[in-house]
C-alpha cells in the first residue's frame, strides 16, 4: 500500500522560496534599505521602555492562591488605624527600613552596657535622619507609622532603654522577658543569637544580634518622601563606623532597586558576547581565499541579529509591553541565534556553483536554506510562546520578547541579511578583493608569493567565462571528513555502541535522581547581586531570627454560632491540629480570642444562655477590657449592633523557617490542616504571597512542557516527512528535557521561574540537535542501518557542533555575572547544548541503528526527484538529475582534490566518479 505524502508542506515552501530568492537577487536594494529603516524607526521604541521591578509582581504566581486569599481578608477584616498589634495582621507589607545591629565580636553581647549604649545612639541618630522631597523637609516623626500621634515604639529600644546601665546585671528571659513594670515583651523576632544560662533555659547569658524596626507612614500622601528617608537611611548605616557594632539594613523597596541594577551589569555582558561571536563568526568563514572569504559579511550577520532585536524590543514598548531586568540578557541569545542562521545561509551559498550567476546562486541556497531556517524559527518561536501563558509575569515578559526577536531575527535574515549575500555574491562574481573590493587575480595568476597569500582568490581563469566547466566535483570539508571517516565509525563500532548505552542509561538514571531531588521556588535574595547588601541582611535574619516567626493567621471564613460548644471545640482542635505541626509553636506563643474569652468567662464565672448574650457580654465586657481590646481586629460581625459573628481569624507563631525549604513545608502543612477543617479556613500571611510559587512552579512547568512538547510534534509532522522520525525527535525531546532539569540539581540551580525560561527554550533547541539527526538518517542511503548514520553524521556533524559552540560563546560571559539570574540561564543553557549535542552525536545514532526504521527501498537507493536534504547548517539539495545519493556519500571517502580557487557547488550540478 502507497504511503501517503507528509512533505507537500515542504516541497511548496521549498518552491516558494527558490522564487524569492531570485527576486531578492534581481532588487536586493529595497530589501536592503527597508529592513534597516524599519529597525530605525521601531527601534526608538526602545526609549520609552517601561520596566518593571516590582518582585510580588514579577516572581509570584498572576492567581496565586495566597493572592486570592488576600482579596478575601481584605473584604471581611478592615482597620482604620494601624497600632502595635496590628503588625501580625497585615494584609499587605507596609513600608519598613530594617537594621540588623550585631556584635563586632563573635561571642559579643548585642545586650550588654556597653554595646546597647551605642545602639541607642545609634537609635536617636537613626531618628534625627532628616530629608528633603518635593521641597519640603521632612523627619523621622513626620514620617513614621504613628499611634495616637507618638511613632510606633521599637520593641527591643522599649524593653531595655530604662534598664541601659544596669543591663549586665539584669536577668533577661527569651523568648518572653517582663521588665520591672510588669509589662510583656516578645523579643523571638527581634533578638538572635542567644545563648543560656547554663542551669536555664529561658534565661539569656547573651544575645548576639538584635533587629531595629522602623515603620513608616502608611498616608500615600508622603509615600515619595519616605522612599527618599528609606533611602538615606540606609545610605547612613552603610557609612557608619563602629569599634563595637556590625550593621546589616534592609528596606521594603530594597529588592526592587537592587533588581534595577540588572540593567548595569548587562552592557558590558553584551559588549563582550557580540564580541566574541563577531570574533567567532569570522573565523568561521576564513578561508585562503580574499575573494571567497566573507568577514564583512558575517559582521552584516550579527548586525542583522542587532536590528531583529532592537526592531522587537522598540515593537513591544510602542505596543505599552512591560520590560523587566531578567530580559536584558535576551540580546545575546538572540545574538547566538542569529549568527547560528547566518551560519545556515552561508553554508547553503557555498553549496551552490561559484561559475553560476548570483541569481542562480541565490535561488538554490535559499531553497535549501530557508526551510531550516524556517523550522528552527517555527520551533524556538513556538517553546517561547507557550512561555507567553505562563502563571508567572516574570516568563510572560521574557517569553513575549523572545517569540518576537525570533520572528524579527527569521524576517531580518530573508530580508536584510540575504539582500547583503547578494551584494557581496557580485562582488565575488566581479573578482573583488573582500575588504578592499578591489579586483584581484586568481591564485593561479598571482604575480609573486606575497601578492598570492595577501590579495589572490577566486575561481582559476580555467574555470571561469565560457569555459567553465558544467560540473565541478565537490569536495567536503576536513571536519565533514573526520566525522565520516573517523567519527562516525568509532561510535557505531558495537563496543562503542556498548560504552554509549552505558553513559546513557547513567546519564538518565542521575538525570531521573536529579528531576526527584530538584529544589523548588527562588529565594528573594538570588534576585540581587552576589555583593549585595540584601545578602549579608538575608544571611543573617535566616541564620539568626527565624526560630521564631512569621506569624500565620488562620482565618475562618463562614458564619459560626460561635457560642454553641460544638463549634467552640472544632475551633479548639483546628488550633490544636495547627499548633501540633513542626513549623509551628505550641499553644504559649498563639492568640485566639475565642480561647482568651472563654479562660475569661471560666475566670469570671461569667455564664450565657444563648448566642445574644455570649455575643452581648464579648461586645461589652471583654473587648473593652485594655489587655484584649486588639482581639477586635480578629472579629467581623455582621453589622455595627449585629449578634453574628461572619469571620474570625486567630495568629500562630511559625517555628524554625531558616530556609527556602521550611517555608514551603509551611506553606504546605498549614494548608493541609485548613483543607481538612470542617470549615471555611485558610492560612495566610503576607509572605505566602511570595512562597506560592514553591507549589506552582512544579505544575505550571510541567504543564508549558507537555503542550511545547504537543506543539513541537505537529510542527513535526507538517515540516519533516517520517512520521517514526516525529516520535523520535519527541522522545529525544523528552529525554533532553530529564537531563537538562535533573542536572540541574547537582549544579546548584533550582526549578524556579529564572531556569523555567530555558526549560521552555530547551524544547525549541533540543529539536535542532534531535530532528535533523533522525530525518537525515530515515532519507541517507545506505546497505546498512550504520551507513546510512555514518552518511548523515557526514553532513550533520559539523553544523551540529558549529551551532552549539556559537550559542555556548554567545551566553558564555553569563557564567562570569554577579547575579543569579544570569548565572542560572548560563548554567541551563549550557545544560541544553552540551546534552543535546551529546543525543545527536552519540545517543541518537546508536538508538537509530539499534532500533530505529529501515528505509524503503527507494530511500536506500536514491532521493525522490526534487528531495531536499536540511540540515542545520548545512543543506545539501539533491536528486534534480536523478543523482544517486549513495554515490554522493561513497565519495567522500576519496581522497578527490578540486580547484582551490572552486569554493563550493550545487550538489545537484555534481558529478562523481564511478
């Protein structure tokens, strides 16, 4: 039975494309010029960039669930004043400027005389900080989160300013201390590094660190002065100098501004990347030849790439798209790109006859050329725009760049770059030297050595004008050779064949370990640079004050009779449920105001008789008494004068969240205890916004991968004509993708939204490795399944290699950065290449001859009349005279000697010997 045609998508395009050539080779000037108008004006876009740099915003979930559980808070639980008690209910943080003040000494006491004295100068210099914004002169005072018109109070400056001269003396108990007035103070969140007594175990020998909490106004009115006081605030204890106190700061917006810095870092990073590909490009395309070589050209190549990435980026900002930091290390994988299609199209044009004219010569390469290039575009393009639905904003952005600068890089390279190709193509046809464009003899004509190794190229006289020859023998490169020659045959000897399935079946099984054991989330403070200040602050509040908080507050969102006892005791084992967990405290450090009132009512032999009074004496009795009037915050009745009570909320003290991995266990034990409860609650606090992503970065990649994956294998299907073939490529796929997420583990990178963006990308690379490779070797001639791989190893190998080195040295400067962003897409990138350099040459070709289809016998013999054989890089256009493929690759084994001055030849105007 006939099999049906799969390539009629492909033999149109490759049609349309031999025609468009010719076009561009008749007017290359309006495909020149246009294409760099249009950069120009689109480009000024670039200008008007909005970037954005909010964290929440960037690295949180669009729908997080701690996002929608906010929203909930804020309907049911308002508060027109801010006070002490009202810090552990935060919907949302408020601005803060945070010092960490420790010991010079490591085995300092932050609470002894002499090193608390300073800390309160320290203090009362802190608060005669004065700024000036909008002309208007502000101090601490006019500035501060205010209770009934004093500055919120210092917990620690509180607790100990009476006591300064006597603190050597003075018996201190942590977590819980109460001074000579009886009065109670928390010091767990604002007091580290403590050390026992050793007959005690509540009472502090010393304490190496405390932390200074300064809250600023919440009245928008003043939200640009405070900025500038957080600002100086920070400038000032950055600058300050003690024998006796190490200081760490930290303000609400200092994650965003150190973010900003991205942008600072990333121009030399580009200077240096186009530098090295521009260095690349050139070497690649030298040959001993100044006619035939093509560095002016390649350096219009990566210009091509420059004006596909300003023309996209200026695109998006007329459209109002957002721009953010981690975007600004794009360029130089679009620049690796790029230089990657220019590779394509130049390989095709020396595929082509060097007597042919232009148009001719313009016409077969991008026949052979722009369906490649074509795919990989199709592909990448594609990875990224499933990235554009991600739930992250941060992969939205980078994603929505990226699928345009592959578009705008694939139209730049049909339309400028190939407008360059013809011009240099006269040049070369006219004879002209390639820097001076100066005519120049052949170098069978040169008149003396040094006229032969400085100016000669071009065709020999003999092979040129009327009698130049309608057939010229091809000859493969050295590189092409070795892989057929020495390559090829090493890896499919079946010793080798035994070594490569070893390595693979180790790389998968570490891979799978790496994939179990791989850490989830990004920690705030990888978003800022390595000598960050953030650190230091992060370092320290990890290592110091997380044993005890956050605090958690479980709201309880459903009308409750609250004095029916049954609830009363569903309540109490949902606390109880809550406070048994390991990431939180017991019962000592929990507010609940329906424990409180009821131990109040037991203490007060108060009774009740139904939900009226229970409600009557609450409203009456216990929230007016001073030690319980904060509970009111924790309660919404229905009305002002109603006796429902429709929410309520009590707070846990969270226990020992000293690492990104504790606070995804908090997250996920105290939503467990809600989803259980009988009632409507949830957990909340202001960082579950943040911690969200621990749970969704999981899915939400998996989720981007099986469709990339699905769409991958439709592109498949419409572009390559094996359908065995399309069910490698996708396993190849899957296969890369386990390393590339696993390895990940052993190199230190997380599965967070930064290394999301390259396991998007992995999907469209992976294909330029794994489907060339299975389609060569389905179409290549051969007696045997290891001819016909050795055949396309032949053509595949060097491109393969030439693409991965060009986008290793385009990210390469990456590995150098001080930032984790950069440093994880190098890592991933990296990840990607080597592994999918590693399926191509070595898994790929034992897997398909082990495994893999036998060709039909018109495949084994010769290529259907009109055929083209793609490759990355090199794409080779046979059968048009019927040429017998397995002659094509039997002589490149011959050690055949062309014309040096012949720089290559249409393989369908080739004659090989017998």
């Amino acid at each position: 039975m006939k099999r049906p045609r799969l390539d009629f998508i492909e033999q149109n395009l490759i049609k349309l494309y031999a025609k468009y050539g010719r076009i561009i080779a008749r007017y290359p000037w309006p495909f020149l010029i246009i294409p760099v108008l249009v950069a120009i004006g689109l480009g000024y876009g670039i200008s008007n960039l909005t970037t954005v740099s909010s964290v929440e915003y960037l690295y949180t979930p669009v729908d997080g669930q701690a996002k929608v559980d906010r929203e909930i808070l804020e309907s049911l639980f308002t508060s027109d004043d801010v006070n002490a008690a009202s810090v552990t209910r935060l919907t949302r943080t408020i601005l803060y400027s945070f010092a960490l003040i420790s010991a010079k000494e490591e085995n300092g006491n932050a609470l002894s005389t002499e090193i608390f004295s300073e800390i309160l100068n320290l203090h009362e210099e802190i608060t005669n900080i004065t700024i000036t914004s909008n002309g208007i002169e502000y101090g601490w005072e006019d500035l501060c989160l205010a209770v009934d018109g004093e500055c919120l109070p210092l917990l620690v400056i509180k607790a100990f300013e009476d006591d300064v001269d006597n603190l050597d003396n003075l018996t201190i108990t942590y977590p819980l201390h109460v001074d000579g007035s009886g009065i109670e103070y928390f010091l767990g969140t604002d007091v580290g590094g403590v050390t026992y007594q050793s007959d005690s175990d509540t009472q502090l020998e010393r304490a190496f660190l405390v932390k200074l909490n300064y809250y600023l106004s919440i009245d928008r009115s003043v939200r640009g002065a405070t900025n500038v006081w957080s600002a100086a605030f920070i400038d000032f204890l950055q600058n300050y100098q003690s024998d006796l106190l190490d200081i760490r700061v930290y303000t609400t917006r200092s994650l965003d501004t150190e973010l900003a810095k991205v942008i600072d870092q990333i121009v030399p990073v580009l200077t240096i990347g186009t530098s090295l590909l521009i260095f690349y490009a050139v070497l690649s395309s030298n040959k001993r030849d100044w006619v035939q070589n093509k560095p002016l050209l390649c350096l219009t190549g990566v210009l091509s790439a420059v004006f596909a990435i300003a023309s996209s980026f200026g695109l998006l900002s007329y459209c109002g798209s957002e721009f953010t930091e981690v975007v600004a290390c794009l360029p130089v994988l679009i620049l690796s790109i790029g230089v990657d299609d220019m590779f394509i199209m130049l390989a095709a044009w020396r595929n082509t006859n060097i007597c042919s004219s232009v148009e001719d010569r313009m016409s077969r390469a991008f026949s052979e050329a722009a369906l490649s290039i074509t795919i990989t575009s199709i592909t990448d393009g594609l990875a990224f725009a499933v990235g554009v639905f991600s739930i992250f904003p941060s992969v939205q952005i980078f994603c929505t760049y990226a699928a345009t600068a592959v578009i705008a890089d694939f139209m730049f390279q049909i339309t400028f770059f190939a407008a360059a190709m013809v011009l240099f193509g006269y040049r070369e046809s006219a004879n002209r030297h390639c820097l001076t464009f100066q005519k120049v003899k052949p170098d069978d004509e040169a008149p003396n050595p040094c006229y032969r190794v400085m100016c000669a190229g071009g065709p020999a006289h003999e092979s040129s004008g009327k009698h130049a020859p309608s057939l010229i023998q091809f000859s493969p490169s050295s590189l092409m050779r070795f892989f057929k020659t020495w390559f090829g045959p090493l890896v499919l000897h079946n010793i080798s064949k035994i070594v490569v399935l070893l390595s693979y079946v180790t790389y998968l099984a570490c891979g799978i370990w790496g994939v179990l054991n791989l850490k989830e989330g990004l920690a705030p403070n990888n978003l800022a640079a390595d000598d960050s200040y953030v650190n230091d602050f992060y370092e320290y509040e990890y290592q110091y004050l997380r044993e005890y908080g956050p605090s958690v507050m479980v709201a309880i969102t459903e009308p409750l009779d609250y004095s029916d006892t049954t609830v009363q005791a569903n309540i109490e084992k949902l606390t109880s449920d809550y406070e048994s967990l390991d990431v939180i405290h017991s019962s000592e450090f929990t507010e609940s105001w329906l424990r409180y009132y009821l131990f109040y009512l037991q203490t007060a032999s108060i009774t009740y008789s139904n939900n009226v009074e229970f409600i009557t004496i609450l409203r009456q009795q216990f929230l007016q008494v001073a030690a319980y009037a904060h509970y009111s915050q924790d309660i919404v009745f229905e009305d002002e004068n109603s006796t429902e009570i429709i929410a309520s909320r009590f707070i846990l003290l969270s226990k020992d969240i000293s690492s990104t991995e504790r606070e995804r266990e908090l997250l996920e034990q105290t939503r467990d205890v809600s989803e259980a409860s009988p009632y409507a609650t949830f957990p909340y606090n202001t960082l579950f916004v943040f911690f969200d992503q621990y749970s969704a970065i999981l899915p939400a990649t998996l989720y981007n991968l099986v469709i990339a994956l699905a769409a991958m294998f439709i592109v498949s299907i419409l572009l390559i004509p094996s359908l065995t073939c399309c069910i490698w490529v996708v396993a190849a796929i899957a296969s890369i993708e386990v390393g590339v997420v696993g390895y990940m583990t052993f190199w230190g990178v997380r599965l967070d939204s930064i290394s999301m963006i390259v396991i998007i990308l992995c999907i469209g690379f992976s294909v330029d490795f794994s489907a060339h490779i299975a389609y060569s070797y389905t179409v290549a001639p051969g007696s045997t399944k290891e001819d016909r791989m050795n055949n396309a190893l032949f053509l595949l190998g060097m491109p393969m290699l030439q693409g991965a080195v060009s986008t290793i040295l385009g990210v390469l400067v990456l590995a150098f950065s001080d930032y984790y962003i950069f440093r994880t897409l190098f890592k991933t990138l990296f990840l990607v290449i080597v592994f999918g350099l590693y399926h191509g040459l070595f898994v790929m070709p034992v897997l398909l001859t082990m495994f893999g289809p036998t060709s039909s016998k018109s495949t084994r013999t010769k290529v259907t009349r009109g055929k083209t054989f793609h490759s990355h890089g090199v794409v080779s256009a046979l059968g048009k005279r019927d040429l017998s493929m397995k002659k094509y690759f039997n002589s490149a084994d011959q050690n055949q000697q062309v014309d040096n001055n012949i720089e290559g030849v249409q393989l369908s105007d080739v004659k090989l010997d017998k």
